[in-house]
C-alpha cells in the first residue's frame, strides 16, 4: 500500500448504528486530518492529531469521536449519527517539519450516508 | 474569517484549449496549494507554492503566487479529457498552525 488508504470506501449506517472509519497513512508523516466535504461546501477541518496527540478540534459534535492510537492510523467512531452527516470523510496527513508543513495528502475518502 | 475565493465555479472547454483560473484571499497568505479531486476520490496536490511571485510548473500545469500574496492563478495548457474534475486553492488558515482553508472549487469539464 502507498500513501493514505481509507477504509471502508462507503458505509451506509441507521442513526441507531455505531461504526467506525479507518485511515491509515504509509507516507512517514507525523499529522493526521480528518476534513468532512458536503456538496456545495468547501472541505471542513473536524480534527488534528499531531505527534498522535489531538491538537484541533474544530466544534465538531460529541457523535463524532476521533482515536489516533499511533502516527499511521486514525479512526473516526460515529455513533447516533444524523441524516445531514452524510458526506464524504477525507483523512489527510502531513510531515510537520519545517518547510512543507501545509502539504497534505488525503486519502480517497469513505462516502457516508445516515439513513 | 479568512475567505477564500475561487473563478470561475465551472469551466466547459474542448480538447486541446488552455484553461485558466484564480484565487483571491482576503488576507495575505505564506503558502498558496492547488488540488485537484476526479469524482469519488481525494483531493490530490497539483502544486505548492512558497513566494510571492513564484511561478511553478508541473507538466502542463503551471501556477503562480500574487505578488500581492492575497492571489494565485492555475493554467492548464492544451487540455485533454482526463483533466476534467474539481480544481481547489487552499492555503494555511489563520490562528491554526494545522488548518488549510479550501476555496469552494472551479469544476473542469473538457470535450473531446
């Protein structure tokens, strides 16, 4: 596998489900993402982790909860979702070193749809 | 917030024609990134840039920071089908060390 892998690629899930997205990331990198795109809408930052430690997180509800157990893999537990929290889920890392700190490589995205 | 404006939203063209399109900011920026996302999967970086002025190509592609840094532009040379997708700026947000902010996107259409 190369670059940033995301699992699965679509997920169907009732508002009762709990599930859960996987990111892995074969780049080296040191920061993970998690961005939310709906249609219409620029992409969305929800979280950061860097050095496996959670250093964003932008107001994003509680249903949404984020583990990064080491800097290649990131989860996304979902749990009680809404039917409006369909969309596409991109993760994303970088290396943040001096430099190239802002280039981040996103991965293909799971496609969410909340009955 | 800082915003991030992108033209033109969507672009019809024929094979073979050159494509242009910008970004404009509301503040100034450091970093100026251009992506591209084909239907159904992630954005993919095109193109950073570092220094107002700098003018980057890869292959036909080639883009350049506003020496105002409040600006940049893409241009895609003699295009051909595979270049259809959405075209994204984006650059560092404010009060974030980690953020980018992503304008909404020019969408490329290309006929043979």
């Amino acid at each position: 596998e190369t670059g940033v892998t995301q699992t699965p690629r679509h997920l169907v899930m009732g508002m009762t489900n709990k599930k859960s997205l996987k990111c892995e990331q074969h780049l080296g990198h040191n920061a993970m993402y998690w961005y939310k795109q709906s249609a219409k809408k620029p992409l969305e930052l929800m979280f950061v982790y860097s050095l496996e430690e959670r250093v964003e997180n932008n107001s994003v509800p509680s249903r949404f909860s984020p583990e990064c157990p080491n800097s290649s893999h990131l989860f996304l537990h979902l749990h009680t979702l809404q039917p409006e929290d369909s969309a596409l889920y991109l993760c994303a890392s970088s290396h943040r070193s001096g430099g190239r700190d802002n280039e981040q490589f996103f991965g293909p995205g799971t496609r969410l749809t909340v009955l | 917030g800082q915003q991030l404006n992108q033209s033109p939203q969507s672009m019809f063209i024929q094979e073979g024609e050159d494509v242009s399109m910008n970004c404009t900011s509301s503040s100034i920026f450091n970093t100026w990134l251009w992506y591209k996302q084909d239907p159904g999967e992630g954005p993919v970086l095109l193109i950073a840039l570092y220094k107002a002025g700098e003018l980057t190509s890869n292959g036909r592609l080639t883009a350049q920071f506003g020496i105002t840094r409040k600006d940049s532009f893409l241009n895609i040379s003699a295009s051909i089908p595979s270049d259809v997708g959405i075209y994204f700026c984006a650059g560092p947000a404010p009060n974030s060390g980690y953020a980018l902010n992503f304008g909404k996107g020019t969408s490329l259409l290309v006929t043979p």
